[in-house]
C-alpha cells in the first residue's frame, strides 16, 4: 500500500523525472524536521505554533497526494485556530498523522531511490 500519491506531482510537472526526484529530495530533507517540531510543539501544548505548523504541512501533504494526513492536519490547524481542543481526539490525529508520514518517508525514499 502507498502511503501518497505522485499523480498531482507529475501532472504538475508534465512528468520531468528530474524534476519529481528533486521534490522527493525536498520532502525527505523537510518533512522529518518539520514532524518533529509538530510533535514538540504538541507535546507542549503549544497550540498557536502547533496549528501554524499543521497548516504549512498540509500543503505538502496536499501536493504529495497524502489524503488523510491532510485531513488530520487541516483538523488540527482549524481547531488550533478556533481554540477547540480535545486533547484524545488530537492525540489520535498526531499519531495518525506520524505513522501515515513515516510510512510515506520510507515509500519516497525508494521511490526515490529507483528515479
């Protein structure tokens, strides 16, 4: 199973491999950093950085076709903003969102790997 989806990406890009190896390469060197500061900033309950952060990744999400990372994440950034926060649901969502991204970090890194 592909925890993404590269069909936006090479519509996007008319299919240049070199240039979807080149986003793969930005998304393997940005996205680890930036989960972790999500999950720091969680961790803290830093709410206003934590919905900041999540809305700078759903995009990436968004763009590498990460359905329900984005979701969780659009979640989080609208709760984060309206101060609803339901610290179980969020936890589900955080680690929904950390295992879905870890999992598309292996897939990208072989499909990276094999451009």
């Amino acid at each position: 199973m592909k925890y993404y989806d590269l069909t936006g990406i090479e519509d996007a890009t008319s299919g240049n491999k070199a240039y979807i190896k080149n986003l793969i390469h930005l998304f393997l060197n940005t996205i680890p950093c930036e989960l972790e500061v999500l999950k720091t900033n969680f961790e803290k309950s830093d709410w206003e950085n934590l919905g900041l952060k999540a809305h700078k990744m759903k995009n990436t999400a968004i763009s590498f076709g990460m359905k329900t990372v984005a979701e969780d994440l659009l979640f989080i950034e609208t709760n984060c903003r309206n101060a609803t926060i339901d610290i179980k649901l969020f936890n589900e969502k955080m680690n929904n969102i950390i295992q879905l991204t870890e999992l598309a970090i292996i897939g990208l890194q072989l499909e990276y790997n094999q451009l």
